[in-house]
C-alpha cells in the first residue's frame, strides 16, 4: 500500500527560519477564526432577540427578592445567623434564670405574680396537690430522669460540672475501656 504524500511535505525545511513554514496554514487559520467571531456574533444577536421578544410576550415585573425594596435593602424575617451565639445563649440563660429566681407582677391588675420556682415547690410541700386516693399495699416509684443528661437543658453546658457529673463521666470512661 503507497501513501499518498502532498507535495508540500516534500518541500525542504530550512533550518535558519526558526520553525517549520509547511506545518502552519495561516490562511486557515485566520478563515477559522473570521467564522468562529461570526457565528458568536450571529448567536448572540439571536439570543439578544429572542429574549426581548419574550419580555415583550410576558412581562415578569419587579424582582421578587426579599432582600431587594423600593426604598433600599430590606433585611428578611425569620432566623437570621448570630454574629456571637456563645454570648446570646448566655444572656437567654441569664434571662431564663432570672425568670425562675426572681419576684415579678405578671398582670398586676389581676393580682398574678411570678414566684421563684424554689417558693413554689415550698408552698406545694405545704399544702399538697389534689389527687386521687392511693388503694392500700401500692408502692410509689420515684420519678427519674431519662438517662440522667441533659438535666439543665441547653444552658446546661454553660455550668460547671457537678461532683455527680464528673462520677459519671468516670463511671462512663471505665465502661468504654472494659468494652475495649
């Protein structure tokens, strides 16, 4: 089988030029990129078309971004990111302390006060609540904490740990390494 050879590549390569002149079509080159610059040019004047014509057809009207308004930058409801939120659940924890501890009206009109959770139980030790008489031979269970974590909620991790806490803990480490 003979392979068909242009004459160009029987043309001698002259060293002194400093690359190989039979290897680049200039021309072709340049055709390619005049054609290439037209179909872009062409694609986006359709594209440019199409899309007024759509606006034209069915207006969409304003943005509807929360953040964009009118008068300026609007700032959206609902849970934002906290910039601090160690210091933020520390004031909640604060404030919900203070709930729980402290003396306050709550409707002072109708007489209604917030006591502190201790008085509270104090005054329900001393005059009992309503309930229904326990038959005889019943025996009471004592409620317990499922688990025993997470006693104190979410401000829980904000105190120091308790003696029992660090029991536990312990209790916890030894049962992980016998596992092991």
């Amino acid at each position: 089988m003979a392979t068909k050879h242009s004459e160009k590549s029987k043309v001698p390569v002259d060293a002194s030029a400093g690359w190989e002149k039979r290897d680049v079509n200039i021309k072709g080159l340049f055709q390619f990129a005049f054609w290439m610059a037209v179909v872009l040019i062409v694609t986006m004047l359709g594209m440019s078309f199409t899309f007024s014509s759509y606006k034209k057809a069915m207006p969409l009207g304003p943005t509807m971004s929360p953040m964009v308004k009118e008068g300026g930058r609007m700032i959206p409801s609902g849970p934002l990111l906290q910039v601090h939120p160690h210091d933020e659940l520390e004031a909640y924890c604060s404030a919900q302390q203070q709930n729980v501890t402290t003396y306050a009206w709550i409707d002072q009109p109708s007489g209604v006060v917030r006591i502190p959770v201790d008085r509270a139980m104090e005054l329900i030790l001393a005059k009992g609540l309503p309930a229904r008489p326990v038959p005889e031979g019943t025996a009471l269970s004592t409620p317990t904490v499922a688990g025993e974590t997470d006693v104190e909620g979410q401000c829980g991790y904000l105190s120091e740990p308790t003696e029992a806490d660090r029991e536990r803990a312990a209790r916890e480490d030894e049962e992980k390494d016998k596992a092991k």
